[in-house]
C-alpha cells in the first residue's frame, strides 16, 4: 500500500498550523521515517509549487500558499501520480474473446472510479481536513486532549 498521500497530507496540515519551517528531520520524526525520504517526497511538492524550502539555521520547509489553496489531488499529482489501483487484466492483450470481454468491463469500471475518485479529490481542501481534526478535537475530553499532548505536536 503507498502512504506517501496520506502522509505528506498529515505533513502539509501541520506545517500549515506552524509558525516557521519545518526540518526534514522533525518532519521525518513526526512521520517514523528518515529525513532523506522526506527530502525526496517534499522535491514532488516543491517542485509543484506548493512547499519551498531554505536552508541553514532557522531552515526548513514551508507552505507556499494557505491550506485552503491546495486540494487533496494537488498533493496526489505533486507526488507523481502512482497507480490508483492494483487492479488489472491478467493479459492486456489476450487473444481469447472472453478475456478480451472481462478486460473491458474491468478497464470501464476502474476508468469511472478513478473519474469519481479523482473528482473527490479536488472537491477536498487541506483547510477542509484541517476543519475536520479541529471538530474532533473541539469533540474529545480535555484529559484525552492533555494526554495526546504528552504524546508530541504530532499528536494532539
């Protein structure tokens, strides 16, 4: 399963609620991974114009434009674009007629998805995630919220 979505989407909501930038290696400790990675997953955002980073003290990475400006498909297509889904035809180009039929079917339903996925993607705003964490938290017990604190940012 690719998680690169998932998680530069966590990352770039954090950093939008940040004063300042963020390292890559506070960026790879807040996601369990190595600040390299980081680097190289960051490039796709950069390269996109949605992050720019500064080196040297005080350096990091940053948001270009506000969590509103940036859908959920922004950051998809930033990241490369990776497959969907890992459906497929066993054979795409098969000589038998019923395999010629099945691969059509399925190449049709898996367009539509990705169509209707896509659509999703782009209707979702990183504020409207960011929206979302702030009902959750407006929802949960102080003592759980004081307890997620202990916890680390990355956290609450």
């Amino acid at each position: 399963m690719d998680a690169r979505l998932s998680r530069m989407l966590h990352l770039l909501i954090h950093m939008g609620r940040m004063e300042g930038p963020l390292t890559s290696g506070d960026a790879a400790t807040m996601l369990g991974t190595n600040p390299v990675v980081v680097r190289r997953t960051m490039a796709g955002l950069r390269d996109a114009g949605y992050v720019r980073s500064e080196k040297g003290h005080g350096g990091g990475w940053s948001l270009t434009r506000p969590l509103e400006g940036i859908t959920m498909l922004d950051v998809h297509r930033a990241l490369g674009e990776n497959r969907i889904f890992a459906l497929g035809p066993a054979d795409p180009a098969p000589a038998c007629l019923v395999e010629q039929a099945v691969n059509g079917s399925l190449e049709e339903a898996l367009a539509e998805a990705e169509a209707l996925l896509f659509r999703r993607l782009a209707e979702v705003t990183l504020a409207d995630i960011a929206a979302d964490f702030d009902r959750r938290m407006a929802d949960l017990p102080a003592s759980e919220i004081e307890a997620r604190r202990g916890k680390g940012p990355h956290h609450a």
